[in-house]
C-alpha cells in the first residue's frame, strides 16, 4: 500500500507489473482501485499498471465541499510526476473513471496514448440531473446504506451477480464510501457536462458498455463514441461494474485494444 501526496490531495496507489509501456487503470464512483483487482494479472506480465484511488474514494483524502474534472485529472497527472512515469501512458476507466480519461486526455494530450472507455459518464443528462442532485443529498442525510439497494439495483442487476462473494464484498465495499466524497462525485456530474469533449480526444481510443447496464446502455454509449474521432465500439456481455462483473471479458479487451497498438 502506497501514499502520496499531490495536487494537494493525498492518494493511495499501486503500481505493478514490468515492460516498455504504462497502464492506469480508473475505477469508477463509489469504486476504488480494488475494482481492478480480477482483471490485472491479464496486464501485469507485459507492462507496468498504475491503479489508483481517486480523490474522495477508499483510502484516497476525502472531498469538503466540491470537487471538480479539473481536479481528477490533474491529480492523475500530478501521480504520473511524483512516480517519474513520463511521456504517453495507456489508459482504461470504467463510468466516472473513464470521464476522468476523457478530460485528462483533453487536458494533457501529450501524455495520453490511447483510451479504453467502458460506460463513459461525462455528465448527467438532462432527464437525470435531478436524480444525482437528489442522491447527494440523500447519502448526505442517511449515509451509503440509504440509497445502496436503489443504486446497485441498476449498476449491479442479478443478471450479472455471477459470483455471490464477488458481489457481497463490492457491496460491502460500496457501503464503505465516504458520504461527503460521493456526494461531491454526484454534484460534479450534474453541474459539469464535459461530452462536448469528446470531440477532441487525439488518441485511439476504444468505447464499450455493457449488454446488461440499464443506466449506460449501448444505445446511449455508442452515440458517444461517434462523437470522438476514430474511436471504435463494442458491445460487451457485462453490465456497469465490468471490471468487477466480468473481469475476463473487460481485461480482454483492454489487452488486445492496446497490444494491436504498441502498448
């Protein structure tokens, strides 16, 4: 386990694995760098992987107040400095995570090689604005266990609870969040849509969603990936949490993305 503290947060990490080219690996909202951990020994054998904990998610400093895109990307830049990890690195985030790729590869195209982008939550739509404002409010008032049934319901549906211990531990995982910090993360995606972004993304870049994610669907994800330059989609058989529900199919393509270019 590993601290550091940059952007004027702290930050835990891991960084793993040996070869030529870097990995960072994104967890999404209410995940922390554990969300990763069935997919890794797929990336570990041929290159370095850097997973984090965002700011205000697991062992990372927590979030008073608001927090910003600004923020995450910068602190995924700052990490990058303080471990000596220069030039362009690969990366792969699920929901809020891969937003964090997106607006990191905009801010600092010169250190993005290529994207993997699973579920992209770039901003709430307008339909569903309301609901992230009124949920920050609510783990606000009642903690994690008030709106955990209601959430997982829809980003962790029983048709892809394949591994019930799997699923206990990510729920108990979940309810393990910092309330002010989730709260922060929700109020972030209501108030600052960056989509118009993806329409700058320089690198390769892969989009996925899953077969199985009521909240992302491919009907909504795929419009996004026309909108980046390039980019290629694919449907996955998994939901939400891919990392987590279905670490073989997610890691799969992730690897084979990257290794067609280099990386």
């Amino acid at each position: 386990m590993n601290f550091v503290e940059v952007n004027g947060t702290s930050l835990r990490y891991e960084l793993s694995g040996e070869g030529p080219t870097t990995l960072v690996l994104v967890h999404e909202m209410g995940g922390t760098l554990d969300s990763w951990d069935q997919a890794l020994p797929a990336f570990t054998n041929s290159r370095r992987v850097l997973r984090y904990d965002c700011r205000g998610a697991g062992m990372s400093q927590k979030v008073k107040g608001a927090v910003t895109w600004d923020q995450q990307a910068d602190d995924l830049k700052g990490l990058l400095d303080a471990l000596g990890i220069t030039g362009k690195v690969a990366l792969a985030g699920m929901a809020v995570g891969a937003a964090i790729c997106v607006h990191f590869a905009v801010r600092y195209p010169d250190r993005a090689a290529g994207l993997v982008l699973h579920g992209p939550a770039t901003g709430a739509s307008p339909d569903r604005k309301q609901a992230s404002v009124d949920r920050a409010a609510a783990v606000e008032a009642g903690g994690m266990a008030s709106v955990v049934d209601a959430s997982l319901a829809l980003s962790y549906p029983k048709v892809v609870q394949y591994n019930p211990k799997v699923y206990a531990e990510f729920r108990a995982r979940w309810l393990g969040n910092d309330p002010e910090s989730f709260a922060a993360t929700n109020r972030m995606l209501a108030n600052e849509d960056i989509t118009p972004e993806l329409a700058k993304i320089a690198c390769p870049t892969l989009v996925t969603a899953g077969r199985h994610d009521p909240l992302r669907p491919p009907s909504a994800i795929e419009p996004l990936a026309k909108m980046i330059p390039g980019a290629q989609f694919l449907e996955l058989n998994s939901g939400h949490f891919a990392a987590v529900q279905t670490p073989g199919i997610m890691a799969q393509a992730i690897h084979y993305f990257f290794h067609a270019m280099g990386q």
